[in-house]
C-alpha cells in the first residue's frame, strides 16, 4: 500500500475543476483500482475501495463488536479501537479537495491506494497529463 500526497493546481474555479474531475479521473479510479465515490460536497470527494471491507468502514459506524463482547473475548475495547482505527487509516481511499486560490484551484490527493495507483496520479499536473489535457476528446 503506498501513501499519496499529490497537489497541483488548475486554471479553473473549483466547482469547474471538481466536475472535471469527476467527468474526466474518477472514471479512472473505478477501472483501474476499483474504487467508488463514497461522498461528494462541494471541494471535497472521498473515494473508497469498491469491496468495503470492515477496514475501509466510515468511523461514525458502529463497532462491528459491542464493548462487552470484546471484553468477554479477552480483547480490551480500548485495544479493539485503536486497532480499528489504524486500519481504517491504512484502508485503500482517496480524498480530493478542491481549494480556491485566486482565479486558480489547488487539488490536493491524500489517502492510499495501490503503487501502481500512486504513480498514475502522480502524474496528474506535469506536463503533457490532466488537466493540461483536460480539453482533448473524450471517448
């Protein structure tokens, strides 16, 4: 699993570069890494792996064990939790924000995901990838 921390910026405001987004890389996350949009607001997407597994669940779920059940099994909830937690954190998941700046918007891409995954969106924002090429045909 590698961590991605990947910003560049576009000649968009955000609402424009968030729906290029969307039209144009997020169909790719789907193909190539099987992730699914979880969440979309305004500046912000949160990607997660497609197969959700009890890892990838969003915190405000429930433990998947109640706090006695852990503690009739021998596992301290406190122990359960930050272990939950930690792979929760290290889950594949992808967040994207869309910040103003100026006539401009910095993208920011966090999360984690698969190497090869990684490199590709490192890609995004240099020369001859999107969004320079965010007005070439699209199919």
């Amino acid at each position: 699993m590698a961590k991605l921390d990947r910003a560049f910026e576009m000649q968009y405001p955000p609402e424009k570069a968030q729906e290029l987004f969307v039209r144009d890389v997020a169909p790719a996350f789907g193909e190539a890494g099987q992730f699914v949009l979880d969440k979309q607001e305004p500046g912000e997407l949160h990607f997660s792996e497609g197969d959700v597994g009890a890892g990838a669940a969003s915190s405000e779920e429930p433990p998947l064990f109640g706090t006695a059940d852990l503690e009739t099994r021998g596992v301290p909830a406190r122990a359960q939790e930050f272990s939950t937690g930690l792979s929760r954190a290290f889950a594949p998941h992808i967040k994207v924000e869309f910040t103003p700046e100026g006539d401009r918007t910095r993208v920011e891409i966090k999360g984690h995901a698969e190497h090869e995954i990684r490199d590709a969106i490192d890609r995004l924002g240099t020369p001859g990838h999107w969004p320079e090429t965010v007005n070439d045909p699209h199919s």
